[in-house]
C-alpha cells in the first residue's frame, strides 16, 4: 500500500463494511487477537481470585489499552508497520517442511509480531507500577484506576448505541438516494404498522431465546415473551410519539419518508435485543455460555461499526487514524479497555458478571431510545 496520502485522496470511496472486515481479519495481523484471547481472561481469573489486587489489574489493563494504542499508530508510518506483521511470502522450503514444523513456525510468527505490542505495555505497566503502586508517590492515583476503568464501563455501553447509529447512518447516506420531493404521509400508519413488525420479531426472537436458554421456569421460560412484548410495545410507542414533530418533518420528504422508516425498525430492533438481554439477566443470574458467547459477539460488532463510521468520516475530512494496516489494533485497545471494565466491576461486585451485563445492556437501551428524536432531525438537515 502506498503513503497515508495516497490513501486518503483515492481511498474514500472504498471505506465500506467489507473492507473494514477484510481488513481486521487480514491474516498478516491475526496473530495479535491472541493477545487478547490470552491477556484478558488471564487478569479477570486472576483478579476474580484475588491474586492480584484491583489497582494491579487496572494498571495491567489499562497497559495493554495504550500499548495497543501506540501500536496503532506505528501502524500509520509504513518504516515501522512491517515489525507489525508478519511476511505472508513464505519461501518453497518452508512450504514443503512436516506438519509439526509449520505449527511451531506459526506460533513463533504469531509471538514475534506481538513483541512491540506487548514490549510497549510492558514499559508503560512497570512505569506506572513504579509511580503509583503500594506506597509509591503517585499510590493515591493508583487506587483511583479501578473507578476510573470501573466507570468506563457507561462510556463502553453507550458508544455502542452511539457507533451503530454512525454506521447505519453512513449506510443510509450510501443505499437511499437524495429525494427532495414532497409527499404525502400517515404518521399514524407508519407508527402502527412499526409496532407491528417490531412485536411480531421480539415474539419469534423471545420464544426462541427463552425457550432454547431459559431453565423453563417462571419468567425465565416462554412465560415471560408476553411480557418482554408489552415492554417494548410500550416503551417503542412512546418514543415514536414524543418524537412526532421530528419524524413528520422528515417524512415530508421522499426519501425521508423511507429514512424515517428504517431507521425506525433498526433502532427500536436493536434496542429491543437490548431489554430482551436486561430481561434475561435479571431472571437468571446463571453465567451461561450462550450469555458469554452474545457479549463477545456485541463487543466485536460495536468495534466494527465504530471503526467504519469513524474511518469514513476521517476519509472525507481529509483525515484519518484508520487505515487498513491499524483497525485491528485500534479494535484490540477498545477491546481491553472495555475488559479492564467488565473485571473491575466484578470485582467490585464479587464477581455478579450477569448484573454487569445487564447494566450495559440498559445504558445502551436507554441511550438508543434517548437519541431517536435527534437523529430525525440530523437526517433530515443532513439532506437540506
């Protein structure tokens, strides 16, 4: 790839989800998800069983945030990225070596790309232990890490809302041509049959999540969908009123008209997945995989869509810390700093991770709802 500035006069039309994925999953940089996959739930077990204390475990996390941040961007200057990654052209030699040495060239390839990386959090974990550990000059900023990291945990959950907003808005702006026309339009219809569809999904999606992973007990089996519909029935009625004036105004238009109702959908969809997982939680504080598994899947959903929203709209101002080579670095810092979180408030908590969850998952509900409103009028001045 050519200079930064090569990429940012001719690359803005390419900055699209596929490329962002193509991109983070490029295998001459896989090898750093290990560090993740390794670090993160090596302090949280550790952290859980009290081998190393709270203050510990920030300055470990919050080393490893900021050396992958620093790494990101080495990853801008083309003289450091190649220390960065590893040389995808393998010799004919090597390709014809037996199965036992091609493994333990891949996992030497993987631990040598992380050595900057973790050579980085190392410095900044000894130089921050020394200033602010037990009884050092700094020691009373050291005990103030956790609530910080702990604190985080609010700003991780709404940049969750905040990033899928961006990335659908940039979907919208790319898929609905500008319409200027006016049109005629029911508000009240468009609000019905919005319900509608919304109620019909929650059911089907409830029903299989309570039926599949619940314990078929009380409110956590398919007893409780009646009353998951109702809440979000109510709670997507009532944003849709309070915001009446602002989507009336958008709908006016054609394509408001269509923007109105997309967005629509994809907001209170994804906000109903949300109170759907508040629910889940609430009615069974058991850990289970599955809980895991959608945590891990969210986490990665919100780094992508943050980075696509944030690398177009640097694209197009004519500037930009995202590029190709760095977005999985940048995912991995976001990555630990929204772990350093989850283990700091379950160590605060004793280890309640469902009730964390479940606090994330309401702050990102509350935040989606809280910016419908706003977002009708941003789309609809984003198109004057």
């Amino acid at each position: 790839m050519g200079e930064i500035s090569s990429i940012k006069s001719t690359e803005v039309a390419k900055v699209t989800l596929k490329s962002i994925l193509k991109d983070l999953f490029a295998k001459e940089r896989r090898g750093h998800i290990f560090s993740i996959i390794v670090f993160a739930p090596t302090l949280y077990i550790l952290s859980q069983k009290s081998i190393l204390s709270p203050n510990i475990s920030a300055i470990a996390f919050l080393s490893l945030m900021f050396g992958y941040v620093i790494t990101a961007f080495m990853g801008l200057n083309e003289k450091t990225r190649p220390y960065l990654e590893k040389n995808m052209a393998v010799s004919d030699n090597k390709k014809n070596n037996s199965p036992i040495f091609k493994v333990l060239y891949y996992i030497l390839s993987n631990i040598k790309m992380t050595t900057i990386p973790m050579t980085i959090s190392t410095f900044i974990f000894i130089t921050l232990l020394v200033l602010m550990g037990e009884n050092k000059p700094l020691s009373t900023v050291g005990e103030f890490l956790p609530i910080l990291l702990a604190a985080l945990f609010v700003f991780w959950s709404a940049s969750q809302a905040i990033s899928y907003k961006n990335s659908l808005n940039l979907w919208i702006n790319n898929n609905i041509t500008i319409e200027g026309q006016e049109t005629e339009f029911d508000s009240k219809k468009n609000m019905i049959v919005q319900l509608i569809i919304v109620a019909i999904i929650v059911a089907i999606v409830s029903s299989i999540m309570l039926s599949y992973f619940g314990t078929g007990e009380g409110l956590n089996s398919t007893t409780g969908v009646p009353i998951i519909i109702i809440l979000v029935s109510i709670t997507q009625g009532f944003i849709l009123w309070y915001s009446k004036d602002s989507r009336e105004n958008l709908m006016k238009r054609k394509d408001g008209k269509k923007i109105e109702f997309v967005w629509g959908l994809a907001l209170h969809l994804f906000a109903a997945w949300h109170l759907l997982s508040v629910y889940r939680r609430l009615v069974s504080t058991d850990i289970e995989a599955f809980n895991i598994f959608e945590e891990i899947v969210l986490m990665i959903f919100t780094v992508i869509m943050s980075i696509w929203a944030i690398s177009s709209k640097g694209m197009t101002k004519n500037y930009n810390l995202f590029v190709s080579e760095n977005v999985l670095f940048w995912g991995i810092a976001f990555a630990f700093g929204y772990a350093g979180s989850v283990t700091m408030l379950a160590v605060g908590l004793e280890g309640n991770i469902s009730s964390i969850f479940a606090i994330g998952h309401f702050v990102t509900w509350i935040t989606l709802m809280a910016m419908h409103k706003q977002s009708c009028k941003d789309f609809l001045t984003s198109r004057l």
